[in-house]
C-alpha cells in the first residue's frame, strides 16, 4: 500500500525536477584525492560556485590520470562509492556531477555475457547460413527481379537482427564516455550494450528524476581548466557578447545527414530572427577558413575528422561543437587536433563530443541546444534536455551552472 509519505515524496521529486533550475547545492563534484590538479579544480570551482565543501567526494584512482578505466574497475572504484554517497542523502539533494581532471574519461567494455557461450555460437551459426542463402539466391536465375528483391529484405532483415544480438551478448559497443554512464548511475541493473533512452529529455513531468547529469571540468592544462570557470563567471556578468558562426553543408536530401543538415540551417535562422547576436554561415562543403571567425560567441559546424581549423577567435564565454566521431578523444593533449582539446587549448568555454564513434543520430541537435541556451537554460540542463542518449560516447566540458544568456538576449 502507498503511504502518504511516499506520495509527498514522489511529489516533492517531480516538483523539484520540474520547476526549479539546477542550483549549487545540487551539485557533486568528484575528485582524484591522488592528485593535486584535481582537489584544486575541485575546491576552486565549489568555491566560485558556492557549492558546499561537503559536495566534494574524494576518491583515490591513480596517482596518474588515466584516459581509460576498466569496467570492472569502474564499477568498483567510482559508480560504487558515488552510489554510495548519492543513497546516504535525501532523494533528489544532487541532481549533477562534476567529473574533474584525474577522473578516467572512457570505460571500457563489459566482456560477454556470463553463461552465453552456446548462445553466440548459435547466433553465429544462424548468420553464416543466412548469410549463404543470400550468396544463394543472388545466384538463382529461376527467380524473377521482384521476387529476389522481396527475398533479399527479409534476409537482410534477420541478418541485421542477429548482428545486433551477436554484438549484445559479445558486449561488443559496451564501451562509453564514463560521464555518460554515470548519469545512470542510480538506474541500476540496465542492460549495457549500446545507447540507453536519456530520461530528461523532453521531460515535463519529472520522470527522469533519477538520472543525473553530469559535466566534466578538464583539458589540457590546469590554466585552462582554471578558465573554464573563470571565463564562465566573466560572462555571464553581462551576458554573452559576439558573432554566432554555422556551418552546415547545404545537404537537401531527406535522410539523417540532411536532417542534421537542416538542424544546422534552422538554428541560423533563429539565431537571426529570434536574437540580437550577429551571425555569419558558411552554407558549402567548404569549412570556416583559418583566422576568418573573429569575436566568436557561438560556432556550430561539420566535418573534419579529427582536424580542428583554426578559424575562431573565441571571446570569454564562448560556447560550440563539431558534428563529427571521436572529437573527446586526447582530451588532455594539448597539441591534439581533435575538435575538443584544440578548441579549449584555443579559448572556448564550453563544448561537447565522443570519445568513440557515436553514430550521427546520437548528438543533440543544434537548433534544440542552442535554443534551451538562449532562451536562459545552464549549460547542463541545455545538453540533458536536448541529448537523446546516455549510457554511451558524449562528454560536456565546462562548467555546469554558467548561464551564458542569464540576460535576456531576445530581440525587443
């Protein structure tokens, strides 16, 4: 039977989880106590921030920082005793993380199955013979085009079904941005293969009370680490000041390249109709060119792999990504070319990506994102309610309370 209790309880969650903006107190910012870098980020931020002292968990993961933690390591090392400090506190008190240099950034896999052995074999066995008909009935010149093609859907169908149950019980693509699954850290036992639903998005009734979300404070080096606090605090004073650059591709076709192609266009034509920041687009499969972004505010684009350009003068505040694979990787490398380290080692102050290959429909799209930003959401909130999955590839970098447009930034 529920108790009235239980009722307030539940009701007073999806009130929280609905009506109030992320608040200091909220937040868990977790350090390395094993190295220094990381407890300085940690209490610097809690102090600007005014986040209790208290809301720092101190954990011990090497006296070096790793890029990648062990699932196995994970599980016993960071979910576990963050499980632990978030179930000793009232529901709903932290509603995000902070993960600070010295915090692995990728988990790894989580292996096969336990008992599922015979299993994948025998899904292995059924895709070869189907793969077999296939070769079969290409080769069959007693059907007709029609019924070849018919045939052919349905096997290659099936095919599709088995390679995605193969790679489940193998634990093939079971490996994630470590900041996305402890977003689900409360959400235990999930089935780990691939992407899980992100619960906050498009959320308003509350019901994605138990997800957390998480930011990372971390990149090349302390100072710009330091920045990203700082730079945030700077901008928020006045509100956000420059020039939005987008660059999309002028992809028409009705597929998921052109709808986030499209993505790119609308949210030029909002930035244009709907605000009062100066915009420029570069529209052809042409990228921004080396020095042509002065004074950039905001920048949305694709695609260099793993090639940053550098075309953008960031100012303090800044806020931006590339649609592209892998662009979280060599975070803190700071003669990386990819996409995240070069624009923070470059001045930007916020930005996003993967740290594996994350498949095109899994990143927020970029009119939904910068829209919850300027209409005056933290940058924390933008990216949970806009980004479709957890429990896979994407790192947010900066800090998560800075409210770029805080002021009003609407056309009067």
């Amino acid at each position: 039977m529920v108790t009235k209790i239980q009722i307030a309880v539940v009701f007073v969650l999806l009130w929280h989880g609905v009506a109030f903006a992320l608040e200091p107190e909220e937040i868990l910012v977790i350090a390395n106590r094993q190295i220094s870098a990381s407890e300085r980020i940690a209490e610097y931020y809690c102090e600007k921030r005014k986040i209790p002292k208290k809301n720092i968990l101190y954990l011990a993961l090497g006296y070096n920082p790793r890029e990648r933690i062990s699932r196995d390591d994970y599980e016993r090392s960071l979910a576990l005793p963050i499980r632990r400090e978030l179930q000793r506190r009232f529901p709903g008190e932290i509603r995000c993380l902070v993960t600070t240099y010295g915090i692995p950034i990728k988990v790894g896999p989580r292996g096969r199955l336990p008992g599922m052995g015979g299993k994948l074999n025998e899904l292995k066995r059924f895709l070869s013979q189907e793969k077999q008909r296939l070769e079969q009935l290409e080769q069959d010149p007693a059907l007709d085009s029609k019924q070849v093609s018919i045939q052919k859907k349905q096997i290659n169908q099936k095919i599709a079904r088995m390679q995605l149950e193969i790679g489940r019980v193998s634990g093939k693509e079971t490996n994630a941005s470590v900041d996305s699954e402890l977003s689900m850290v409360l959400l235990r036992p999930y089935d780990l293969y691939r992407w899980q639903p992100n619960m906050l998005k498009d959320d308003v009734l509350g019901l994605g009370f138990r997800t957390l979300m998480v930011s990372r404070l971390d990149g090349p080096s302390y100072e710009i680490i330091k920045g990203l606090i700082d730079k945030a605090l700077t901008a928020e004073k006045t509100g956000l000041k420059g020039i939005a650059y987008i660059d999309s591709r002028g992809i028409v076709k009705k597929d998921l390249y052109g709808h986030f192609d499209q993505s790119l266009r609308d949210l030029a034509a909002f930035i244009r109709s709907s605000t009062k920041m100066p915009i420029k687009e570069e529209q052809t499969g042409q990228l921004f060119m080396p020095g042509s972004c002065p004074q950039t505010a905001v920048y949305c684009g694709w695609y260099s792999l793993k090639k940053y350009v550098d075309a953008f003068d960031f100012v303090d505040g800044a806020v931006g990504f590339h649609i592209a694979s892998f662009e979280a990787q060599k975070l803190r490398d700071p003669n990386s070319s990819t996409w995240c380290a070069a624009m923070l080692a470059d001045g930007i102050t916020a930005t996003l990506g993967p740290v594996d290959e994350p498949y095109l429909h899994t990143f927020p799209l970029p009119k939904a994102f910068f829209a919850e930003l300027f209409k005056g959401d933290c940058l924390v909130e933008a990216y949970y309610h806009t980004k479709p999955f957890n429990s896979w590839q994407f790192v947010l970098i900066g800090d998560p309370l800075y409210r770029p447009f805080k002021k009003s930034f609407k056309k009067e």
